[in-house]
C-alpha cells in the first residue's frame, strides 16, 4: 500500500494537480487545494527519508516558489493560507537530508513566506506562523548562519519578524518571541554580533524595556483596584510574567557579547528602572507606580540579575550616602519613549515606523548602487510587505535619499534620544549625534566616582525611612530588597561596604548605618502585634546577619525589647491555648514548628517571593500561609507560635544571659527527653509483644478474616496481624495515640472505626480510616475507651511540657 501511495508517479500527479488548481484558481477550489498541499509535504518528508529523487523533483520544478504563489493568488483564503504556513513549517522541523535543509533555508520564497503580508489579527493564523518561525530557529545552529542572515543587504528576516510580537497579548507568543531571540544571540557570529548591536536592531532593546515599564504600571494598576478577590489571579499571572521576563533579561545579559548587554543594561536604565522605580520615590514624580510595586521589582532585580554594571549603577544610587547630580537625570527628567512606541500589540510595529530611516540606513552602510534600490537580486520580500530591511525610494547623488523635512526632524530627535540612552551613534548620516555620547545611565554611573560634587542621596533616606514604619507590606518589602542586595555576590564589595551595609566582624568596628539596621530590625520584631510569618522569619535573618560576627549581641536596650516581646508573645499563647477552638490542634501545630525553626540557618534563609508580599492581607485558602494575615484561629495560632520559637531562638543565640540549661534552651531537645514519643513500629515490620497487655481483634482483608491484636502502648496505637504460634506479629496499623479518632459503627457495635489523622491543618486533615472488629459490644467499648484515654493523658501531658517551657521563658526574662 505504502509503495502505491509513495511513489515518483503519485509526485508527478501531485504536482501536476497543483499547477492545474493554481490556474484555475477560485475558492471553490479551496478544499481540493488543501489536500493537495497536504499531500505534497507528506510526500516530501516521506521522499526525504526514503527516496533522493522525490526532492531532486522538488527543488527542480521549485515547488517552494509555487507554494508561495498559491499563497499570493489565494490572499485572503483563509484555510489555504493556514495550510501552506503549516506545510512549510513541517517541512523545515521534519527534513533531514543535510542537502534537502540547505536547499530550504537558502530558497528565496523562504524569506518570502516569512514577510509576507499575513493577517496576524487571526490567531490561528498567527499561532501556525509563529510556529514556523520557531522551526526555523531550530535550525540555527546546525546550519551556516548565511542561511538566515544577507549581510549585503543587512537582512535577518527571521529575528527581525520574530521581534515584530515582543509584546503580543498572548503569553505563549511572546514566550516564542524570545527564545527565538535567545537562539540567536548564542550563535557565536561575529556578523550576527554585529547586527544585534547596531541600528536597526537596538530599537528592540529600548521598546522592550519601554514594554516591561509599562507592566509594572499595569501592575501597580492591578493594586490599586478595590475589589482585590477578583483580581488574585490576574495579580498572580502578572507577577509569574514579570519572573519570566527577568529570566529572559538575565539571559539576554548572560550571553557574553559586552556590546549588547550594556545595550540591554542602558535601555532598562534609562527607560524603566530610573524613571519608574525611582521616580516613585522622588516627591517631583508623585509616584510613578506605587511604593509597594516599586519595591517589589527592586527586589525581583537584585534576586535575579547578574550583570554587574546594571547591578553596581541601580546599588550606588539606592544606597550610597552620596550621588552627583548627574545620577538624577533620568530620574528628575524622564527620556521620552520611541514615538513607534505602544504598550498593546499592533499589526503595524516600529521597524514599519523607521522603514524610511532603515533604508536610508541601509544604503548607506552597504553603499548601494541606485539601480539595486527596490529589490535584492533575490526574492527576499513579499511585493504586499513593502520589503522589511529593502532598499526602495529615490537617491541623490551620493545615494542617500533626501526624506523629507517632517521625517527628518521626527528621525533627528529619535537619534538623538537613542544616542542620549544607549551611548552609541545608531547612523553615520545624520549630523549632531557626538554632542550626545556619554550621557547615557552607565557612562553617568562610571563617572561618578570621580566627581567631587555630590550631594546627600535622598533615595537611601526614604528607602532606610519605610524600616521604622509599621506597614507589614512596606517593611517585608523593603527588607527584602536590603537582603538581596547584601546576598547578591555580583554586586561590586566596594559599593556594599560604602553604602554600610557589610556587617562588621565586631562590635567596635560596626558604623552607623549597621547599628541603625540592626536597631531597626530588633525593634520590628517587636511589634505588637507581630507581622506576618515572612516578615518575622526575615527580620530574624537580618538581625542576625547584623549583630556582630564574633559575637553575636544584641545591646541592652535591645535585649530588653527582646525580653518584653517575648513576655507578650507567651502571653499571647497562654491565651489561644485558653480557646477550646484553638486547643485541640494547637500542640500538634506547636511541635511541627518547634521541628522547624529549631532547624532554620538563620543567617543562611532562603528568600521567599509572592504575589502576596504586595497585599496587605488575603483570604485566599491556597495563599502561602507565611504571607497571609492571620484571619482564622489556625492562622492566629500558628502566627503566635512561629513569632514566640523566633523570638525565643534570637533571645538566646543573640545574649548569653540566661538561667536555663542548654537541655532546656534546645526546645526540640527537651521533647525528646521528657515525652515518650518514639515510634519504631513501622507498618509491615515484625513486633515482639510477649509480656505486653493485648486485646484481640480482627481486620477483614482480601475478604477474609484475619486475627489480630492490639497492643497496649500509651503513646502509640498498634495493632499487630497475630500469628498464633508465638507472641509476635506483623504491625498493620501503626500511629501516634494522639492522632488518633475512635467511633463506634452505629450498625455494627462491634466493628470500632479508627481515624488516623494526617494534617493538624484544620480544613485541610486527611484522615486515614481503618476498621477493627471484635467478638463483642463490650470489648469494642472498651477499646474505643482506652484510645480515648491513651489520646487524652497524652495530649495533657504535652500540654504541660508547653507551659513548662512557656514557663521557663518568662521566667528567664529577668530585667538587666
């Protein structure tokens, strides 16, 4: 069947089929046209893997050039213009013959199909053509790059496309974009180099980061609205956009070509990062975007970038003591975006906008003849495109074409700006660029080193200021900028230890700024009542990282603070535990976090982001527990606990004064020592329980009975399959007495239902159920009561060790 189908004859049919419908042309020939595509790709991609001379019959009657025909004379069928898209892009992921490929990407209807004119208002359309591209950069480095890219001509349909939907409404397209993008600058091509650093490519660098400003506005945007329930999950999507947006900028600067990474860097400066983050903390701006919002970008920056020179100049003028005037600029006079420059996605884009000046450009620098003006000696464009990248109009004598005057003073300020910006001359032909060199943010940023005038930098004060607030939002946010920016080892030391944010190895060597941080996050701290788990966790890890290294302690009047938060933190637990509610989950809450802080590397804690840490508060059920305001008991409780074991744990990591021992110092410890709370019983492990007390019982399983028993332990449930002959048997159920639920089946009195509980989450429990039958009614009561019992003297006994600790806490909180 298989060679009757695939044949030269059915490719001569075939191809015969295609001429024939192309002349005849008309839509009601549209399906028949379909098929016929479809079966020419299918033959191709078969031929390729079995038959040479199937595509020795496709490049010789040049059936890319006539699929590309059918699309030209089929314009604005919908379904065969989908359909001849999707076939190429078949072609391209599917051909393997290294000759077969060659022959594709060199083809001029290539570049053809990829220009042309296509109706990108269709998403589908648009969804098959996006696809074709990202086949096409598949290729990239397994082919010579003068496949893809005309240097005669300056010419690099796929990239300069591809950047055509940098900000497209779908997510998914935009993700395309740029790993198209990111393709392309791996490519070690010294010609490609050059083109994705120089004119016309960098207006890229500037509408994207023109792009990324405005979703931070859009974002703050999203904050400011009331009705915040119906927002959560937009605000998520937003904020997991602007990760990924980081992730590409990282590795667009990762790529190791200096020229564009300072490109990229003095984009993001001087069209974003300036004039929006820091443009809401200067009083001239009234705030660009919210305090919160800029904030939180900072902190997504200094946790995620790497390149140093976008680190170093955004570090120096948050935190250094001084700045120049100079470092202002942007911030106090914003430079105005590309006049091409739109925040929503238009068929028309800014390489369409400086198609006049692309030319001239063009021209220029490849110094074409008149004559070739119009068109390549190839086919690059589509005659609907107007030819991206072409060289078209009149020239003059020296072959520079004379725009006119409205055109000339739009392009001159553009120039000019892009020249201010990015420190580079974008055009050889238009004059007064020099006077603009060096003014861009980095230039400014190196420079200012040595230049004597300085002036107090009011960005350090208002950031230091937002620590003696009692926003919870302001005061994670903030920390969590000051945390990146000392963790971020890309950051120069030089700058770190200017602006005083090293901690210093010891006490008589600390400087002002460490002791105000240090004041500031101990006092934090202690505010009642306490923030959110995040903000406790980091302010810990901040106090810590602030107290002097060889010895670690916190000055008296500190010590005092620290003292009396913890008098009002066990004050609060006494209370809670008073809550018939909150007691019955509180212990099992308490000894899973007594496990975990008792673990936590204080100095070394990892930093958590969410969209969370903009809101002040959030009822949303899934939310991370640690960012939410407490709003139900559970929350409550656990707030509570996790403030008191910090508090708790920096008292005495952070001061030597105590009356307690070690044993009673280490929490998790003294557990261990005073309860029975061991459990080595394993389900399907064998137990010895001669000399124990046991109740007999059975367990039904694969529908039949087996004979078991329950073996007397008050810190445990075990009920172990019996074997008869000795006093041993295999443990089939097996928990801690406290976790455990016992009820009577009401239709069997002898059957006893066991609900073993896996989660002290309220709302969120997972019980296991297990079913235990007995003889009689009697003993199944009896049963059901010692569990009740074993569950309850345990629990008490728990009970107790806490107030004994919360005891021995407030006890050791003796004035200094």
């Amino acid at each position: 069947m298989a060679e009757r189908k695939f044949n030269m004859r059915s490719v001569l049919d075939n191809h015969a089929e295609l001429k024939r419908l192309y002349t005849e042309g008309g839509e009601r020939n549209r399906d028949v046209m379909i098929e016929a595509i479809k079966k020419m790709i299918e033959l191709q991609i078969w031929g390729d893997k079995n038959d040479e001379g199937f595509f020795d019959f496709f490049c010789e009657m040049n059936l890319m050039d006539l699929l590309f025909r059918i699309l030209e004379k089929f314009h604005g069928v919908r379904d065969i213009t989908i359909q001849a898209i999707h076939s190429v892009g078949l072609l391209i992921y599917n051909i393997e013959r290294s000759t077969s490929i060659n022959y594709i990407l060199s083809n001029a209807s290539l570049n053809a199909f990829i220009t042309y004119a296509y109706d990108f208002n269709d998403d589908e359309v648009l969804d098959y053509y996006i696809n074709l591209l990202k086949s096409l950069s598949l290729r990239l480095n397994n082919n010579p790059i003068q496949l893809f890219y005309n240097e005669k001509y300056n010419n690099f349909p796929l990239l300069s496309q591809a950047v055509r939907f940098y900000n497209h409404k779908d997510s998914l397209v935009r993700t395309t974009v740029r790993n198209i993008i990111l393709s392309v600058f791996k490519l070690n091509d010294v010609k490609i180099r050059k083109f994705v650093s120089s004119f016309p490519f960098i207006l890229y660098y500037v509408h994207f980061a023109c792009y990324v400003k405005d979703t931070w506005t859009k974002l703050d945007e999203l904050l400011q609205e009331a009705d915040r329930k119906q927002n959560k999950g937009l605000l998520k999507d937003m904020i997991n956009d602007q990760v990924d947006i980081f992730l590409y900028i990282e590795d667009l600067l990762n790529v190791n070509n200096e020229e564009t990474s300072k490109l990229i860097a003095n984009s993001l400066l001087a069209y974003a990062v300036l004039p929006v983050l820091f443009g809401s903390f200067h009083s001239q701006n009234k705030g660009v975007v919210g305090l919160n919002v800029a904030l939180f970008i900072l902190f997504m920056l200094f946790s995620r970038a790497s390149y140093r020179p976008l680190l170093d100049a955004v570090a120096t003028l948050l935190f250094n003591k001084t700045i120049t005037e100079e470092q202002l600029t942007y911030v106090k006079s914003p430079i105005k975006p590309p006049c091409s420059y739109t925040f929503s996605w238009r068929l028309k884009s800014f390489w369409d906008e400086f198609e006049p000046l692309i030319k001239e450009h063009t021209r220029s620098l490849y110094s074409a003849k008149p004559e070739e003006a119009g068109a390549s000696p190839e086919k690059f464009y589509s005659p609907r495109d107007a030819g991206l990248f072409a060289l078209s109009g009149g020239a003059n004598d020296n072959g520079v074409r004379n725009l006119d005057l409205s055109d000339q003073i739009k392009f001159e300020n553009e120039l000019k700006r892009l020249t201010r910006s990015l420190d580079i001359i974008p055009i050889q032909f238009i004059d007064n660029l020099n006077e603009n060199l060096g003014k861009s943010p980095l230039a400014i940023y190196a420079r200012s080193a040595e230049d004597q005038r300085r002036i107090p930098n009011n960005f350090r004060e208002i950031v230091l200021s937002f620590l003696r607030s009692k926003d919870d939002c302001l005061v994670l946010l903030t920390s969590s900028v000051i945390a990146a920016v000392t963790s971020n080892r890309n950051i120069a030391p030089s700058i770190i230890e200017a602006a005083e944010l090293v901690p210093s190895p010891s006490a008589d060597l600390r400087k002002e700024t460490e002791i105000f941080l240090q004041t500031q996050f101990g006092t934090l701290l202690c505010v009642d009542p306490p923030f959110r788990i995040a903000t406790v966790l980091l302010l810990a890890k901040l106090l810590v990282r602030y107290s002097p290294r060889e010895e670690p302690v916190l000055p008296p009047s500190q010590l005092s603070m620290l003292n009396d938060a913890l008098k009002l933190s066990v004050k609060a637990i006494i209370k809670i535990l008073k809550n018939p509610v909150t007691s019955d989950f509180f212990i099992e809450v308490f000894e899973q976090e007594v496990r975990r802080i008792s673990k936590l590397d204080f100095k070394n804690l990892e930093q958590k982001y969410s969209y969370e840490m903009l809101l002040p508060s959030t009822d949303d059920i899934n939310a991370d527990v640690e960012f939410k305001q407490p709003t139900t008991e559970f929350e409550f409780a656990k707030n509570a606990i996790v403030t008191f074991l910090v508090l708790r744990r920096l008292r005495y990591l952070l001061s030597s004064k105590t009356k307690l021992t070690a044993a009673q110092i280490n929490i998790e410890h003294y557990y261990q020592n005073n309860i029975n709370v061991s459990n080595n019983f394993a389900v399907g492990t064998f137990l010895d329980f001669e000399q124990r007390r046991l109740l007999q019982c059975h367990i039904k399983k694969n529908g039949g009975r087996v004979n078991c028993v329950i073996v007397e332990d008050s810190s445990n449930l075990i009920v172990v399959e019996a074997d008869g002959r000795q006093p041993r048997g295999r443990v089939v159920i097996n928990s801690k007495s406290k976790y455990v639920e016992a009820m009577i089946d009401r239709s069997e009195p002898r059957c006893l239902i066991l609900g073993i509980k896996q989660s002290a989450v309220p709302n969120k429990e997972r019980l296991v159920e297990s079913m235990v039958w007995f003889d009689d009614p009697n003993t199944c009561s009896h049963a059901k009561g010692q569990i009740d019992t074993n569950r309850r003297v345990v629990k008490e006994s728990e009970l107790l060790l806490l107030i004994q600790i919360l005891d021995n806490t407030e006890k050791d909180l003796i004035p200094l």
